[in-house]
C-alpha cells in the first residue's frame, strides 16, 4: 500500500465511523421519543446501542482492534476505565454515605 491508498482507507475509516455514530444516536433518540415497547426494553436497546456505538469508535476513530499490536492500546484503556470507574464509585459511596449521616 502506497500513501495514498493508506490515507483513502483512514479517511474511509473515519466516515464510517462517523455515518455509524450519527445513525446510532439517532436511533437511540427515536427509540426513546417514539417508544414502542415497554421501558425495560427500551432501556436495553439504548443500552446495546450504546455499547455498540463505543466498540465502533474504538475501532473507527482510535483504530484499536483484537490484533496483538493494538493489544497494549486495549489494556491501557480497559485499565483507565478500570480506575475512573473506582474513583467515580468510590465518591459515590462517601457522598451517600455523608448523605446518610446528616439527614
């Protein structure tokens, strides 16, 4: 592959990634104004879109993939989810906890 042809496939990335986004918001949004279903549902649907839209943009915009180079880019975000999920608990549970004492 020359330069431009790697350059047409990272844009080509980028669009679909972008036209995927796009899409799946707003089906999400429509699924939440129009409901058709009960709200269990509804909740699952956004939730799968959700996910979905995040593995797309993983592999879109950050270009991570399964392939064992990309692999220490995965596991550097896996791990930094890891710790903001921790300390975003980790508040929550001070700040009920707080919540509690004083009331």
């Amino acid at each position: 592959m020359n330069g431009n042809d790697e350059r047409r496939a990272e844009v080509r990335s980028y669009l679909v990634g972008y036209a995927g986004a796009i899409v799946m918001t707003g089906v999400a949004f429509a699924i939440v104004q129009w409901p058709i279903a009960s709200p269990k549902l509804t909740f699952a649907a956004v939730l799968t879109l959700a996910f979905t839209q995040i593995v797309l943009q993983f592999r879109c915009f950050l270009h991570i993939s399964l392939r064992r180079s990309a692999r220490d880019d995965l596991q550097l975000i896996l791990f930094s989810t890891l710790v903001v999920a921790l300390m975003v608990g980790g508040t929550l549970v001070i700040l009920l906890n707080l919540r509690e004492r004083m009331m």
